[in-house]
C-alpha cells in the first residue's frame, strides 16, 4: 500500500492549493468561496525522493443544516480514516479560531500522526501568529505558503521523519516499477448516476451522491484494480450546455471534466434510461469523438424500463442514426443503484480499449484498398481523376490512417467516410473514432522513378 498523506482542515485554509502544489498539477478546482472541495481527491506526490499518495478533503466546520453538508463531512472522515499521516492545515493570517480547535480535538482521537502546518506565511501578521499555533497541542507548525511554494523544504522534512522506508525513491531504480493503470473517465448530464456507478464499480461510497444535481465539482480520481489489472476511475462534474452553465465554480468544475475526459484513455457516457440521448448526451459524445478516446455507452437506471428488449432495440438505432461517427459503440444497460448489468461494463471497456490500439499491418490494408478502389472508384474532380496509390497506420489511440495520392486536397468527404466505414467492418473498428489523412505522396514502393 502507498504511504498516504490527507490534507485536513477548515474551509478556505488552502488545502486545494497545496494539494495542486504537492502534485504538480492544477487538479483540485480553487477558488476563495469556502466549502468548494466537496468529494476527496486523490493524487501522486512528490517532494525530492519522497514520494506518497496525497488526498484534499472538504474543509471541516460545524455545519450540520443539511443532508449535503453532512454527507460532505463524512468524506472527509472516510478520508482520514485511509491515511496513515494528516497534515492539519491553519490560515496563519487568521491565527487559531474556535473551529481549528474543533478539528485539533478530532485528529486527536485518530491516533495517527498529525503534522501541524500554518498555510499563507508570506505576511508578518501570520508570522507573527504562529506562536499561537503551539496550543492546538501538535508541536511547531511549520509555516508555508502553497501559493508560492514557500516552506515545501519544511513539510518534506516532517513528512519524512514520519514515512516508511518504502516511500524513499531512488529515481534510478527503473525496474519492478507497476504498469501503467489503465485511465477510466465516467462523464454525462447531472444527475444521470455517475457518482452511484463509480462507488459500485468500487464497491464502497467513495463519491458523494444525492438527489441534487450537480453535487460533484472536482473530478474524484480513485486507484482501482479490475481482475489484477491497475485502473484509474474518475468521476467528473456533470455537463451542461454553456447557456446555462452561470456560476463561476460550474465553469471551474466543467473545465476540470473536459480536462480529464482529454487524458482519459476510455470514456464512460452515462445516459439516462429514461430519457436517453438528449442533446447534450449527443454534444458530449461528439466532444469525445473529438478528442479521438475509446468510448462506451452506459444506459443507466435500467431497473426503472418496462419493455427492456424493445428499448434497447430502439436506443441502439438511435445509436446509429444520431451518432453516425459512433456506429458500433457498446451499449452496457445497467442500474448503478441495484447493480444490475454492471459485471458486462468493464469487459466492454476492454474491448473498446483494445480496439483503440489496434494497428493492422501496411500489405493487408493495401489488399483491402485496391478491392475498395475496384468496388468504387475516387471522383475525378475538373475532370481529373485522383489516384490513390497507397495507404498505412500511421498510430494507434486512436487509429489514424495516412492515404497517399495525387490531388489529396480533392478528395471528397463522402469518399473518405466510405473508406472508413469500409475499414471499420474489415478490421474491427467499431465504436472508436477513426482518423484520416491524406498526403500527396508517390508511392515509394512502386518501381521506376520517383517524382
């Protein structure tokens, strides 16, 4: 198990900041309205030759006026109870209120390694505070400032003091390193069950979910493994149209999805069984189509359907009909909330997965090519006829395929999408996005003179 470190504190202390700071990555969404973190988020840190598993959580405080704040305050919970270290962290501009001493009574009765650290160091006031810190009863804080990057040489030193041996790298030890887990983004409209299919995909409540919609805003990454093979799951923000996407913390958690759906490898659109393929649905699966990721198509809430045969004869025309460039995608229908359907998901992400890898050898493509040039010639624009010479995989993720001919600005749209088609049915392309270029190249192979 990697060494785990959970940032805890108050709302607005500056956990999403440091967190950002600790993982190299803009990836926890930050903003000054207290409470933004809702989900815990999980990533990758290192600080010089430490290196562990890091996780930002909700701010704690007293709230308890609804069922959303609760819910909110037990993911945190859950989130200390999976650490072995928790950095506690204080605003040093605001001193030590009545809520830090709130939090410093429950870390207490973990009984695990609390690390005191007073964020935003960079004025002499919260210098001038941090005497006050000692009587949270953790020791000396160590001061910082996440937004500059100030005192990280501090925390490595406390952190390190506290890690196992194991967390020590040695960045020339290449060998035994795990293979690269295979990256899962769960996307869709608000409230079509992405949270609820992420926790049984897990099988424990990771995600916070709820009637509302629009509960998640950062994307909730979790390290999964599925029959031996290591997975990253993330679950992103709900996806509206932009005319109605107002509020500045929706645009920040819209962003934080598209950003993950554009480094995932396999997207999952969750759509709703009853009311399936809106236009948004349609919208985000041509922006997956876009960003050339594998995709599958997840039809939750299947428990709610009367006539299942029938509807999903009908979805998978729909299918067709609609998302012409997706032809072939799997359909999984499933309910997240009864765990019906939900064994036949992954093996459909599999299949899609190597699909999207999948690279065919140059002299079985030109086989093909010359029997589709036979069954139907190019056009001859202004009278002169474009000659295809020959064609290659020029990569894989997703499969791209570079044509060589004269006039290879002339050539038609409706030609190469009958090129194709034709190679999504001779080689198993079905439901990955398929790219086409075209060069203006003679053919090296052939004999005689080149141009």
């Amino acid at each position: 198990m990697p060494f785990t470190v959970a940032i805890v504190g108050r709302p607005n202390v500056g956990k999403s900041t440091l967190f950002n700071r600790l993982t190299r990555k803009r990836a926890a969404i930050v903003d000054n309205t207290p409470g933004v973190t809702r989900d815990w988020r999980e990533g990758e840190a290192e600080l010089l030759d430490l290196s562990f598993r890091v996780l930002d959580t909700a701010g704690l405080d007293d709230a308890k006026d609804t069922s959303l704040a609760e819910r909110i305050q037990a993911q945190t919970h859950a989130a200390i109870a999976d650490a072995d270290v928790i950095v506690f962290l204080i605003d040093a501009r605001d001193g030590v209120t009545p809520i830090d001493k709130q939090v410093a009574r429950l870390l207490r009765k973990t009984e695990k390694p609390v690390l005191l650290a007073a964020n935003k160091c960079d004025t002499k006031v919260a210098q001038g505070n941090l005497q006050d810190a000692l009587e949270l009863g953790f020791g000396e804080a160590v001061a910082l400032s996440a937004a500059h990057g100030t005192g990280l040489d501090e925390l490595y030193e406390a952190l390190k003091a506290v890690a196992p041996d194991e967390a020590v790298t040695d960045p020339e030890a290449e060998e035994g390193k795990p293979p690269k887990p295979l990256s899962i983004a769960i996307t869709g409209r608000p409230n079509a069950g992405k949270s609820t299919l992420l926790n049984r995909m897990l099988g424990r409540q990771r995600s916070i979910t709820g009637p509302e919609a629009g509960i998640t805003r950062d994307a909730v990454s979790v390290a999964w493994a599925w029959q031996g093979q290591p997975v990253r799951l993330i679950d992103t923000a709900g996806l509206r149209r932009k005319a109605r996407v107002e509020e500045d913390l929706e645009k920040l958690a819209v962003a934080d999805a598209l950003d993950e759906i554009k480094m995932a490898e396999v997207v999952i659109l969750v759509v709703d069984a009853l009311a399936p393929f809106e236009t948004q649905d349609l919208q985000i699966a041509d922006m997956v189509e876009r960003e050339g990721r594998a995709m599958v198509i997840a039809v939750n809430k299947w428990d709610l359907v009367t006539d299942k045969v029938k509807t999903l004869r009908t979805l998978k025309s729909r299918v067709d009909d609609l998302l012409p460039q997706w032809r072939g995608v799997p359909l999984v229908a499933l309910s997240a909330l009864a765990g019906e359907g939900i064994e036949r998901l992954m093996p459909a992400v599999q299949q899609q997965y190597a699909v999207w890898n999948k690279r065919v050898a140059t002299h079985r493509l030109n086989e093909w090519l010359e029997a589709a040039l036979e069954r139907h010639a190019p056009p001859a624009p202004r009278g002169r006829r474009i000659k295809i010479r020959y064609m290659t995989q020029a990569r894989t993720r997703p499969p791209t395929f570079a044509i060589f001919a004269n006039q290879a600005g002339e050539l038609p749209g409706d030609y190469a999408r009958y090129l194709t088609n034709g190679l999504r049915e001779m080689f198993g392309f079905q439901g990955v996005p398929i790219r086409m270029r075209v060069k203006a190249q003679t053919n090296p192979y052939a004999k005689g003179k080149r141009k």
